[in-house]
C-alpha cells in the first residue's frame, strides 16, 4: 500500500506542476517547432508499477495492495518512445502506435533554465492512436528528467490512457541512462519561448 501512496501522490504533485503551464500542442496537433530539437525524451521506458506494469488500475488496489492491468488486452508493460522536434512517437510492447505533439516545458522549480548546473524538467505530451486490442486510445501526460550540464537522465513518463470505451488506466514508468542535449541550444528555446509569452501579454 505504501508504493501505491507514493506513486500516486508523485502523479499528483505531477499535475498539480502542469497545472501552472500554457499547454502549447496535443495529441491532434499537427505542427512543427525546430526548437524542440533541443531536448530529447527519446528512449524505452518500462513499467514501475507491482509486475512491471507501465499502465495500471490503481482505482482499487487489493488487500496487499497489488494494482491489476489498466488496459483492455495484453499488458502494457513497455512505451518506446521516438521524438523529433515536437513530434512523438510511442510504440507499446503489443505494438499498439500513438502518435502526437509535446506541450509545454519547463523547469518544475520556477527557475531560470540557465540557472545552476542541475534541474528537473517537466514536458507536457499528448498522443493518440489504436491498441493491440483494437481500442482507439489518447494518452496525456508528462515526461520528466533531470539535466546535469548537457545531459538528461533520471527520465521519468507518467499519465492518463483513456479507452475509446471508457476504460481508464494509470501510466508511470521510466528510462534508464541518459541523453544528452545541446545546451546552448536548449538555453536559447527558453529564451526564445519567454519571448512569445511577453508578446502574447
């Protein structure tokens, strides 16, 4: 019971940091924003949840607190994720394709991005697409890392996947190793987006 707390009071403080961002582009968005280059989730993320799950039904954990599959069909124990730009790509371990466009992205505690050598990012996601078992499926959600001078590593993914049919499953996995990121490249997309929110005001 106590691993279910955590993980889903982690996915709450999750929300509640992407609360306060401008979401930008979603799953139906068909766009294109070269500055995304400068940062990379790319990578396999397996499930965290009890049995490897990377989607679950937390809704009613046992008496041992054990979480059951939150997919219709096969278990989703696995993303693998492909980004270019703004765009994604991930790809389950039943071969189920969700295609969309990351959202927002910031750092979760408020500062600078040129701040420090260290920091946690946050990006927001949205992709769509059809399961192994058939089901039209959206996931939301955000992909979180931590970046040591030009690296991300300690990457983290976790969500929503929501069913054609109503079901609703819970999504939190993670990737091993690192990344590594342009980080001049990575300074002038923040600069660059600061820009466009003082012209929107």
């Amino acid at each position: 019971m106590k691993r279910i707390g955590y993980l889903m009071l982690l996915l709450g403080l999750t929300g509640f940091i992407g609360m306060g961002c401008d979401w930008t582009s979603g799953g139906g968005v068909d766009s294109w924003n070269e500055r995304w280059n400068a940062i990379n989730f790319s990578g396999q993320y397996f499930g965290d949840f009890e049995g490897g799950l990377l989607v679950a039904d937390v809704s009613d954990p046992g008496e041992t607190g054990s979480v059951g599959s939150g997919v219709t069909g096969p278990a989703v124990i696995s993303f693998t994720v492909h980004q270019e730009g703004e765009r994604i790509e991930i790809i389950d371990n039943n071969g189920g394709r969700y295609t969309g466009n990351m959202g927002s992205l910031r750092r979760t505690d408020g500062q600078s991005i040129g701040e420090g050598e260290t920091g946690h990012i946050i990006g927001q996601f949205g992709v769509s697409g059809v399961s192994a078992a058939g089901m039209e499926v959206e996931i939301t959600g955000s992909f979180e890392g931590l970046r040591v001078d030009n690296t991300l590593t300690d990457r983290i993914i976790n969500g929503t996947w929501i069913e054609s049919g109503g079901r609703t499953g819970t999504l939190f996995g993670s990737a091993t190793g690192a990344v590594v990121i342009d980080f001049q490249d990575f300074i002038d997309f923040f600069l660059d987006d600061d820009d466009d929110d003082d012209d929107d005001d």
